[in-house]
C-alpha cells in the first residue's frame, strides 16, 4: 500500500463537519497522542518488565499515521513518503550502527525511534497551534516546516516498523482495514461513540 492509497482511505473517516482550524487542532492534538502511546508501550517494555506487544506498537504506529496523513491532506502538503514508496528511504542502518545507539539493542533503537517519533509531533503541533491561534494561516515557513515534520513522523515510524522486522507498508495497509471496519460508510459521531473496537 502506498501512503496515496492510504491517505484516501484514511482521510474519509475525518468528521466532516469541523472547520479547517478545528481540523488542524485535532490532528495535532490526536498526533501528540497516538506518538506519546507508542512512547508508553515502549517504556512499558524497558522499564516496567511489560512483555513488548508488538501488534500494539504497530497499531499504534498506524494511528500516528492517521494524524500525518490528515495533515498532509488539510494542509496541501506533498506526500511524506519519497516517491511515495514508505518501504524505502528509510535510513534504518544508521539507526542500528553500533556509533549512533549505544549497545546497538533491538530495545534501545526502539527507545531512540520512539523518541524521535515524538519529537517531531511535538514540532507538528507547535507549527499547528501558531497556524490555527496566532499567525497567518498559510504562512509559507511554517507551511514547509510541518512538510519536514510530517516527513520526519513518517520516517521514525518506518524506522519503527523496520526493527520489529515488518514492512512500514503493511502497518498502513493493517490501520486502513481497522478504518473500513470501523466507518464502513466514512464517519460519523455515532460509530465514534459507539465502535466496539
């Protein structure tokens, strides 16, 4: 599955009726909070002797990609994905060289990719909040600014997918399933409230 293919998919399930600056508020707010709950299963892993739930970190890998791929589309930007293919362009090697992550574990990669994830959510978000609350709505800065963001987003969660062994385009193609499950008919408040998932 492409990002394209993904983001038609995923975008269909943004509630029509927000305006374009309450749109952007809940996508920052929905991105800080999927990013901080792959953050939890990572440090539940590490330091609280949780087994790593692997299918919960993709899926919330996943969800973080919802927020990106609303963004992208709220916001006009270009596809985060070079030559929109999510599998490739990913420098996954440095992130595994023995100089860049200290003890080259599996559990430390993670720990920096998840990091990282955050970090530029957390960059997303400051650039949303000066573009829907005190700043001129298509400022060209901060407009190529939340274009690297998102790229950055979607890179660490690449990253992710990559050292747990699964393809990034999987983890798209898996949300994608969950949304037609859960908004067969694109969303509504009523399946939001109600979904049993």
């Amino acid at each position: 599955m492409t990002f394209d293919e993904y983001q038609k998919l995923a975008i269909r399930t943004i509630n029509p009726k927000l305006t374009r600056e309450e749109r952007l508020d809940m996508l920052a707010l929905g991105l800080s909070g999927e990013s901080g709950e792959v953050a939890d299963v990572v440090k539940k892993m590490r330091y609280h002797s949780h087994p790593l739930d692997v299918d919960k970190l993709l899926k919330e890998c996943g969800d973080v990609m919802w927020y990106v791929a609303g963004l992208v589309e709220t916001c006009s930007l270009p596809s985060p994905c070079f030559h929109n293919n999510v599998d490739c362009d990913v420098d996954v090697f440095q992130c595994l060289n023995r100089d860049y992550v200290p003890g080259n574990t599996r559990d430390a990669c993670l720990s920096l990719t998840a990091l990282r994830l955050n970090r530029f959510a957390a960059f997303a978000g400051e650039i949303v909040e000066r573009l829907v609350y005190t700043g001129p709505f298509h400022n060209v800065e901060d407009i190529s600014d939340l274009t690297q963001d998102c790229r950055e987003v979607t890179r660490w969660c690449a990253i992710l997918a990559t050292v747990l062994e699964r393809k990034f385009s999987d983890v798209l193609l898996q949300n994608a399933e969950k949304l037609k499950r859960r908004y067969p008919d694109g969303f509504t408040a009523e399946r939001s409230i109600n979904r049993s998932e």
